[in-house]
C-alpha cells in the first residue's frame, strides 16, 4: 500500500502538498511526513508516531489542548495529530504500542475518515485502554477500527499528561490483499457435524490467511466457563456482506500488528445470527478427543480453562466506548442473541457444563486489566463476561444485563432449565 501526507499550509502563501507515507532517496529530513515502518505483510501499512521513549516523530503535530471547552484543559493537555494522510484502499485502522509502554488512562483518540471523495465526521477511536494485553501478545493497541472501504484517515490524540505510549504505530489494515479472499488458504473442513452443532462458518469463509496464524493448535486440557465480549470495532450498521472484511481485520491486526498466534476469540456472532469461527480448531475442540480444548487470547489472566465468544459490535451505551454513535440502548438483536444461545448451549453440552451454575477460576496474573494476582481463586458463572474477570467494560452495558436471560435460555435448550 502507498499513502501520502497532506500537510498544512502554516504560513500565508505556502500551499498544501503532499508526500510519500515512506520517506525515499532524497526526500527531504525537515518536512514533515508519516514515516512508515516495513509493513510486515501485503495487508498491512504501519506508520511509526513516537519512539522507543514516546516522543512523537516528525508526522506529529503538537499543540496544546484548546482552553474553554465543556472539560477545561489542564495545563499540560496536549493534542497530538497526523494530519490527512490519504493513498491506496484500506478497511480498517488499527493503533498499537509497545507493551510495556506506560499509558496516559486518559488518553483518547479520534479519526475522521476520507472515502468516496469526502472526509466523514470525527469518530472517537475505542484504544482498549481496560481490555489488558493477553499473555501471547507482543505489542499492546487497541481493537481494529473498521472504515469500510477507505483511502485516507487523519488521527488525532488528546492526553491529560501530554504524552503518548512509546512506539505508538498507526496502521493501514487490507484483507482484499490476503490470498485468501480470492483462493481459500486453507482446505481444512469441520469433522463430522456434532450433537447440537449449529451451524458455524469456517476460518476460510472469512478469509483467514492460514499462512499468517501460529501452525497446529494452541490446545488445553479443558474448558469451565464461557466469557462473552463484544468487538468495538466501531461500526453497529454494518451488514451482511461486510462481515467476513470486518472479522478479518480483527485477525490481522492482532496477528500482523500487535503479534498474537492467531485469533483471539473462539467465535464470533454477527448481528444478522451468523456464527463464525474464531480461534483455529474451536470447532472440533471437545472433551475425550486429540483436541480437548483449544487456548484463546481473549481475557488477561483467564485464558485457561475458558473459551471465548465475541458479539460482532459495541454495546455500551452513548458511544462510550467509541466509533459510530450507540445510542442509550445499543442492544443485541434478536438473532445475534438467538445464535449465542445455540452455541453456548453447544459446547455447553459438550464440556457438561451448567449454563445457571458457577465455576472456579485460577487466576493467571499478567497485571493491567487483571487485578488478580496469580494463583487468586475466582468464584464465577458458568457464562460469565469479560467483566467479570477483569477490569473493563467489555461486553458492554447492554449485553452484559442479557446474560440472565442468556443463561436461562442455555438451559432450556440443554433440558436444565
């Protein structure tokens, strides 16, 4: 991909220009214009923000937050921008950081995005700030960012403190680049449809590169509990077709930019009832087998012993959580709650798990997000939620008051209720 760096008038008579994302031969040191790193794949563009002690790189404009907003800006509030950068298509953005980069927790992002000839409106950026860092990780950032189909992004960031994590990499996300979405990677298909199985689509039905994900299986001895999530991925409009584009930005950027195995979630429903796998080998995962469970990457410090089911949208109330405007009442539908309950109940049935019941869970350790100290002992519900495991607000307000109901529901399909 090849992005170029609109850059500001900043004095009278000195039009707009711009320059290549990657600095080439001869370019001039004093302009200042986003600095791409080697992309790590054909999908992926990064750009370098700040460096290894987090001060901003030339592609950064500073200023000082303004004075008189709702929220009066403290002294050492500042505004950190890229400016409009614009080039080849992409579908999602994604930010990232070193991973043991101290972070501002009042640091927020914003990106207005250019499609079709036009720049859309500022959009808050979710950066995961509360969502920890799993084990397997090599960088930290925030949840890929869809923008449909897009050429041009401008990010700004606001931070109390005035500062950014160090490394801080903006990144340009394309699955139409992957070889998988015009001739599958991968010909594995499900064993022999299982009691109860509804219907799941596979990796290769999203366009998962298999060439991308750790080989073999990431397996464990056992699963006690589901967590449910929801993605923030900053769009709860999106339909059908964009699906599978979403769900695999979500893979390379967690696999390409922040350096996971593979997908971090087992599954993922969409809002239309879709359900489609995750993680490889959440499918055939079952007790007794060559594969009794598989390990995710979707909950610091409670990876062991669960598996993980992401609700394809936002649902925290008025947007708090960032990208398009929720609402007050950004519920699930009908059919993605339908389709949760027919998995659950599922590998439910299959792990002999009690959908209404409790669990217990060991805590991992890993800091951040988990207050738990290794080894502390978890009292928690057979479905339970991320939040119920570590400091966030994943899955939401909104999803989180249906687990009741969700479990009831579980129950009632496996003859318990």
């Amino acid at each position: 991909m090849q992005f170029r760096k609109t850059i500001p008038a900043i004095a009278l008579g000195v039009v707009s220009l711009t320059v290549p994302i990657a600095a080439s031969a001869g370019t001039d040191s004093s302009s200042p214009a986003i600095e791409a790193t080697t992309a790590d794949s054909s999908q992926v563009e990064s750009a370098t923000l700040t460096d290894n002690n987090g001060k901003p790189s030339r592609s950064l404009s500073v200023k000082a937050a303004p004075k008189g907003a709702a929220k009066a800006a403290t002294q050492s509030e500042k505004v950190f921008s890229t400016g409009e950068v614009t080039g080849e298509e992409f579908s999602s953005i994604g930010l990232s950081w070193k991973k043991e980069s101290a972070v501002d927790n009042g640091l927020t992002a914003e990106t207005r995005i250019h499609r079709d000839g036009a720049w859309g409106p500022w959009q808050n950026v979710p950066l995961g700030l509360d969502d920890g860092v799993a084990e397997e990780a090599k960088r930290a950032g925030a949840p890929a960012f869809y923008t449909d189909d897009a050429d041009g992004a401008e990010v700004r960031f606001t931070s109390p403190k005035g500062s950014l994590p160090q490394d801080l990499k903006l990144s340009f996300i394309d699955p139409a680049k992957s070889p998988a979405t015009s001739s599958s990677s991968s010909d594995r298909e499900p064993r022999t449809a299982q009691a109860g199985q509804p219907d799941v689509k596979l990796r290769k039905d999203w366009g998962a590169d298999e060439s991308l994900a750790d080989p073999g299986y990431k397996t464990q001895p056992s699963i006690k509990a589901a967590l449910v999530h929801h993605t923030v991925t900053g769009n709860n409009s999106y339909t059908q077709e964009q699906v599978p584009q979403i769900i695999n930005g979500i893979y390379i950027q967690h696999i390409t930019v922040l350096g996971y195995g593979d997908f971090p979630y087992h599954f993922v429903v969409d809002r239309f009832g879709g359900i489609w796998e995750g993680r490889k080998g959440s499918i055939e995962m079952r007790p007794g087998t060559e594969i009794p469970g598989i390990l995710g990457g979707h909950a610091s410090g409670f990876n062991t012993n669960t598996f993980g089911v992401a609700m394809l949208g936002n649902f925290e109330p008025n947007n708090s959580e960032g990208g398009e405007d929720t609402g007050p009442d950004p519920k699930p539908t009908e059919a993605m709650t339908t389709s949760l309950a027919d998995l659950l109940a599922w590998k439910a049935g299959q792990y002999e798990l009690a959908p209404e019941g409790s669990t217990q869970l060991v805590s991992a350790g890993g800091g951040g997000t988990n207050p738990h100290p290794t080894g502390t002992v978890l009292d928690v519900p057979v479905i339970s939620a991320h939040k119920d495991v570590n400091v966030t607000a994943c899955p939401g307000a909104k999803l989180y008051e249906t687990l009741p109901d969700l479990r009831k529901q579980v129950a009632d399909r496996l003859g318990s209720g």
